[in-house]
C-alpha cells in the first residue's frame, strides 16, 4: 500500500489545528488553578451542540454557529468557575478535590445535553466541498480549522504580548502571589482566562463536531489526547501547547498508517496519545516548556 | 408488575459488589491517599479473566475467579511501579489513560474477549440446581459473605500498625520518609492490593450477570465508585459500603419513579445529573461524607487511658 506522505502531513496540521484550539484553555486553567479541569470535556461538547442549535435556525451558517459556540462555551466554564471551583479553591479544597469536583461538573453538562438532545448521534448536515491541490485533497471544514487556528494563536499571542491585559496574565500564570502584590486584579484574570479558554474550546467543538458527528459524549472522545497535549506541551504554556498540538496531530496520523500497516487494529488510535501522554509524564513531566528552562550559574 | 423480591435480591448483589469495589477504592484513596481513576480496569481484568476462563476454558467456579484476583493484582502491581511516583494528578491522569487502553484492548482483540460483542453464557454457579428466585438468594448471600470477608480483612489492615503508616503517607508522604518509612512499597502494596479486589468484584459480577461487554467498563464506572467513596465517608469502611448502597438505590428508585409516574425527564439522565451535582456539593460543604474517618485507637492508646 503507497502512503500519500503529503495527505498524512496535511491531516496532521487539521488534527493539530483542533487541538490547539482544545488544548489552549485547559492548559491555562489547569496552570493558575492548579488542577485538571476534566470537565473541560465538555466544554468542547457545549460548544459542539450550540453550534448545532444555530445551524438549524440559520439555515446552515457556519461562521454564526462558531460564533454561538464560543459565545455558550464560555459562558458555562464561567458558570462551572464561578459556582464550582471558585468557592472550593476559596475553602482550601486540594487537588484531587478539585479534580473530583471537575467530574461531577462535566458528568451534570455531559447529562443535561443528552438529556436536551438525545444520546442519538446527530450532523450538521452540511455539505462538505472538497478542493484538490495535486496530491492533497482538503475540505472547506479542514481549511477553515486550520485558519481559525492560525487566527487564534496569532490574536492571543499579540494580546499576550503587546497589551497591559495580556502582560498581567502572563504573570498572574507565573506567580499568583507575586502578580496580586503587584496590584493584579487576579479574581478578573481567572474570569478572562475561562472565557477565552472555554470559548475556544467550544469553537474546536463545533469543529470537531462537523468532520464527525455530534454525540454527548463527543468531548470525551478528545479529552485524553488534549491531556497529552497540555502535559508533552508542558502545563500552563501556551506556546508549548501549540507545538505539541502539531506533534499530537502527526503521531496519529502517521500513527494509523503504521498500525494498519502492522496488521494491528486502527481501533488502537486514542492509544496513541495515551501511550505519549503516559511517557512524557514518566520521562520529562515539565513536558516541552521544560527544555528551554536556561540555568543560571 | 415488578417482581419485587427479585428486585430486592438484585439491589443488594449489585450493591454487594459496588461496596467491594468501593471498599477497594477507600483502601487506595480513603486511606493511602491515590487517586486511583482507573478503578474499572481492574474491574474488567477480574471479569474478563473470570468470563473467558469459564466459559471457553471450562474453569470451574472459585478457581478462575481466583484467577482474575491474581492478574488483575498484578497488573496494579505493575501499573503502580511507575505510575507511584508521579505527582497526585499526574497519577490521576495516568490511571485513567491505562482504563481506556484497557477497554481498548477488550475491544480490539477479538479473539480473546469476542470485542463489542462481548462475552455470553458464562456459567452462573449451582444454577443447574437451584430454581430461579432461590439462585438469586444463593448469589446475593455469596456476594454479602465475600464482602464481610473482605471488609473484616481491611479493617484488620487499617487498623494495624501497618495501617497508620499508609495513613501517615496520605497526610504527609515527606514526614513518612522523615521516619525512616520507605513509602513506595507501602503504596504500590495498597495499590496492588486495591486492584486485587476489584478484579474480585469484577469476577462475582461476571458470574452474575452471565454476560459482560466492553460497555460495561466505561470510565463512568469509576466515577460511580468514586462517588460511593466520597458520598460514604472516604477512610471508612462502613461508609463507603453505606454509600454503595445509596447511590443503587438511587439508581433503582429513579427507575422505579418512571414506572409509576411519567417523568418530564429521562430517568438515567436525572440520575446522572443528580450525581454530578452531588459530587460538587459533596466536596463543598461535606467532605467527609457521610460517616467520619474512626479516630486511631491502640492497645496502647487505651492503657493510657485507664492509667488516667
């Protein structure tokens, strides 16, 4: 069997142009609320059905149901923020409360959208158009991934770095005690950061959601590999997320290729991250971030 | 019409075995202080091997349950080598990733576990003898009678000096090491003996259902343990068993309700979202949960006493 090196190259920047967007919020909460915020799961799938409910009533456009999927992702992680983890961080809660908590969160959203839509898988039945460019085939849907994810690591890098908003995040995510002394309204990063975060991760929903389909249990399929992600990028870098993303998106494209060519089940797809996401974790747990650290001395 | 004493034999093997596994979750979690989220792992290994031996091997009863007891021990064992020495969420995320390579692996390799389409006709024990309703009896006593054996022999185990070590490295590992306590084998023997039994449960369960499938092993299992341990009072035995059976009452009366009401809402998806909210409130206003973690009592702490 020949493998089209240039289809699987061009799959993995799709597959990588999710994750970014997945990852990005997960990675940020889980730096300045020191957890794993598993409920981030269904964020993505908020996103996903939001985005669905906006298709229907606009006969098929897309861009006004991204929108809607930002708009209602983040308004529920703000919600989970506000009535879940705020007050338990706020009592002391540790980790692994924290952590319990995020699961009962995401199993309460995951329940109330099948309880909405049904457990039935459902589509956005839009009609994908398919573009050649000599051996690579792509969809308006796999473009429009990859541009939005370019878009958004470009507007959050720029905002990161160029305003005084961005600049005050940036050292809220180092250090939380040193950046509130400074004067830091922490309280209004934490909510920025669940907006923008969960948004995002609503977006890649709605994504997601139109390559396969809508199921209540969509953000679970994607939640490991956004762990592997957050973790081989190094947890709470942004700029190590984006580059794990991509090597997420190529160990699973090339990842399947090999499998089939092992003669082994495709079926061991999500494997794959879980193989990654346990190695980094055993080998180098500050994950890429962790290599550009300079030592002093 | 329901028949109401098989429901009620159902209820009680169900939560028979939901308290093993709980009871196993408290000794990792409640006492030893890992986060264990892969809890339905061992649980599948226990059933799997159970099911497969039995059914395709002609393994008689105890013995491949015996069988699931062991491997699935000894995956914890391995599991817990690497996985021990990782920081607390870093195992959390780890223990979840190695349950979904399981079901995975269930999933895929047909010729060992017949894949999606599961396991049928394993063998019920004495069920050639006894009658419907009286089996039922028979099946609910064997699983009360392995959960008195299996709580007695934890109780002994938390309540020995060995149990106030693993209970000094859930409040402070450093403090542990501190005293000259290697902690790591303390751990990865709580681990392997967690895992232990809930391969036990996964045989009993397994044999009770007389069929098992890959979706019968989804990570929303260990969060149902998960919710048993909390809700119950993690670091109690007891409690935890309390809260095994709660939460299957729970499960029974929202079904029950559908039979005797319409509900505007779906019964399993009120459940799941009852249970959502009760683990956020749980850990906001009652961490403790229901019954208390037993202060330690000693022979020695009691001579103390009677000296005044």
């Amino acid at each position: 069997m020949g493998i089209n090196i240039a289809q699987v190259l061009f799959n993995s920047v799709v597959t990588g142009s999710l994750y970014v967007l997945a990852a990005t919020g997960l990675t940020m909460t889980y730096k300045l609320l020191r957890f794993p915020n598993f409920a981030h799961a269904e964020l993505v799938t908020v996103g996903a059905y939001a985005a669905y409910v906006v298709m229907l009533a606009s006969n098929l456009n897309f861009p006004l149901a991204l929108v809607a999927a930002f708009v209602a992702s983040s308004l529920v992680a703000v919600a989970s923020h506000l009535l879940a983890f705020k007050p338990l961080s706020k009592r002391g809660a540790g980790m692994i409360e924290l952590m319990v908590a995020s699961i009962g969160v995401g199993v309460f959203i995951r329940y109330v959208v099948q309880e909405i839509w049904g457990a039935a898988q459902r589509t956005y039945g839009i009609v994908r158009q398919i573009f050649d460019f000599g051996v690579v085939r792509a969809t308006d849907v796999d473009l429009a991934m990859i541009g939005s994810a370019v878009a958004f690591v470009v507007i959050l890098h720029l905002f990161l770095v160029k305003t005084k908003l961005g600049k005050a995040m940036r050292a809220t995510s180092d250090n939380p005690s040193l950046a509130m002394a400074s004067g830091i309204n922490v309280d209004r990063i934490l909510l920025i950061v669940w907006l923008i975060g969960g948004g995002v991760a609503g977006v890649a929903g709605a994504f997601y959601a139109a390559k396969t389909r809508l199921v209540p249990i969509l953000g679970w399929e994607i939640l490991l590999p956004i762990f592997a992600v957050v973790v081989l990028g190094g947890i709470g870098s942004f700029y190590g997320a984006i580059a794990a993303a991509y090597i997420m998106g190529l160990a699973e494209n090339l990842g399947v290729v090999l499998l089939a060519n092992l003669g082994l089940s495709t079926g061991y797809k999500p494997a794959i991250a879980f193989a990654i996401l346990i190695a980094v974790l055993l080998l180098k747990p500050t994950g890429l971030a962790g290599l550009k650290v300079r030592r002093v001395g | 019409m329901v028949d109401v004493v098989s429901f009620v034999f159902d209820l009680l093997t169900i939560t028979g075995i939901f308290g093993i596994l709980a009871i196993s979750l408290n000794m990792e979690y409640g006492f030893t202080g890992l986060a264990n989220f892969g809890k339905v792992a061992f649980f599948a290994i226990g059933a799997y091997t159970a099911g497969i031996l039995s059914r395709f091997q002609g393994v008689p009863f105890p013995l491949d349950v015996v069988c699931g007891i062991l491997l699935a021990g000894l995956a914890g064992f391995l599991v817990s080598i690497p996985a021990l020495r990782l920081r607390e969420d870093y195992l959390a995320i780890t223990t979840i990733a190695f349950g979904e390579i399981v079901r995975l692996i269930i999933l895929n390799e047909d010729w060992l576990t017949r894949g999606p389409m599961g396991i049928p006709g394993i063998p019920a024990p004495l069920r050639d003898v006894l009658a419907g309703r009286e089996w039922l009896a028979f099946y609910t006593g064997l699983c009360f009678v392995v959960l008195a054996v299996v709580y007695w022999m934890c109780e002994r185990v938390v309540n020995s000096p060995y149990g106030r070590v693993i209970k000094a490295i859930r409040e402070d590992e450093v403090a542990a090491q501190a005293l000259g306590k290697y902690t790591f084998k303390y751990k990865a023997q709580m681990f392997t003996l967690g895992s232990a039994i809930a391969g036990l449960a996964g045989g009993l369960y397994a044999h009770y259902r007389q069929f098992i499938s890959p979706d019968m092993f989804v990570p929303m299992v260990t969060f149902l343990i998960w919710v048993m341990v909390i809700l119950g009072g993690k670091g109690n035995n007891l409690g935890v068993i309390l809260g095994a059976a709660v939460l299957e009452v729970l499960e029974r009366g929202t079904a029950f309700i559908q039979n005797i009401t319409t509900l505007p809402i779906e019964p399993y998806n009120l459940r799941m979202m009852i249970i959502g909210v009760l683990l956020v409130v749980l850990v906001l206003f009652r961490p403790q949960g229901l019954l208390k973690e037993k202060f330690i009592k000693t022979r020695a702490l009691k001579v103390g006493e009677e000296k005044g």
